[in-house]
C-alpha cells in the first residue's frame, strides 16, 4: 500500500471555506453530545477524540456557533488500513500506531461520524465531503461504517460501497486518482 503526506494547513483552510474549524474540547463535547443524541449510540470518549486530534492534526471538526455539525476523520497509517479491513482496528479509542501523525505517510481515511443538527450543517457536511474528497484525499481509500440508514444512504450517495470483512457494516471508496508523485 502506497502512501503520502498531507498538507494539513491546505486541509485547514479549505474546510474553512465550508465552515468547518477543527475543534476546541469544549466545542467538541457539545459536538459528540449532539452526535450521540442523533445516532442514537455512544461515540469515543471526547478525551480520545482530543488525543486522536492532537496526533493526527486533523480529526476533529465542528461548523457552527454554537456548534450545529461535528465531522470525524482519522488518517490511518498502512497498518492502520490493514486494522480497518481485517476488523482489528478500534475506532473509539485507535492504536495510535494506526493513525498518521500530522499528515505524514497516510494510506487512508477513516470516516468516524458526520452528523448535523440542522439542514444547513448537514448541506455543509455533505457538500464538504464531496468537495474535500475530490480537492484533498482523492488519491486515497476512505473507509466508514454504516451506522444509520441516513448514513448508509449518504455514503451511497457519495460513491461509498459495501466492504466485505474488516469490521461490521463496514463501506470504502476507493482512490480516484494516483498518490501525489505516482504515475496515472
């Protein structure tokens, strides 16, 4: 599996453009509060999802003030893809050997939740996923679990396939373009 780095300040600024700002804790506890009331279930502890920001750089998102729509993402490392679809990987609280560290070698993506508590955080998030898949990461595999009917629905609509094996109701979509300095 190939990887390559990310420029976490380009991801930054263009998730600006979508309303979206990585986190504070307190805006993240009122995001996974919001989250979990959507969903219905728990999510990771706000400290890990801190702990999993602070080492990748760029998991926690939040739009909205107060906060009204919380994104995860975690880059995961080669082993860390390979713990996603063999069903070892522990979303709530990731070996940290599974994830990037700030944008350096990623192999993929893990989509942990997007969820919105308005119409216009949930325009914000799906056009956000869209826009920043293409602009960003499409030269990576993405990963999530469909978790919700909505969600499974969403992640259809944004080209998102059932995985078999690796863990349950797993989805991926594949890399559209070449890793940056491959050959198309």
């Amino acid at each position: 599996m190939a990887t390559a780095n990310v420029d976490i300040s380009a991801v930054v600024a263009r998730a600006r453009d979508f309303g979206f700002r990585l986190g504070t804790y307190e805006e993240l506890k009122a995001g996974v509060a919001l989250a979990e009331e959507l969903m219905n279930s728990k999510l990771a502890s706000v400290d890990a999802i801190a702990r999993m920001n602070d080492h990748t750089g760029m998991t926690a998102w939040v739009t909205g003030d107060p906060v009204e729509g919380i994104f995860l993402t975690l880059p995961l490392t080669v082993a860390g893809e390979e713990a996603v679809r063999n069903g070892t990987y522990s979303p709530a609280d990731p070996d940290l050997a599974h994830l990037a560290k700030q944008g350096r070698d990623v192999a993929a993506f893990y989509v942990g939740v997007y969820a919105g508590k308005t119409y216009e955080a949930r325009k914000s998030i799906m056009t956000a996923s869209a826009v920043m898949r293409v602009d960003q990461f499409g030269a990576f595999r993405s990963y999530a679990r469909g978790a919700t009917a909505d969600g499974r629905r969403s992640m259809e609509s944004l080209g998102f396939q059932r995985f078999e094996g690796g863990l349950p109701d797993l989805y991926v979509q594949q890399a559209f373009k070449p890793m940056p300095g491959e050959v198309a």
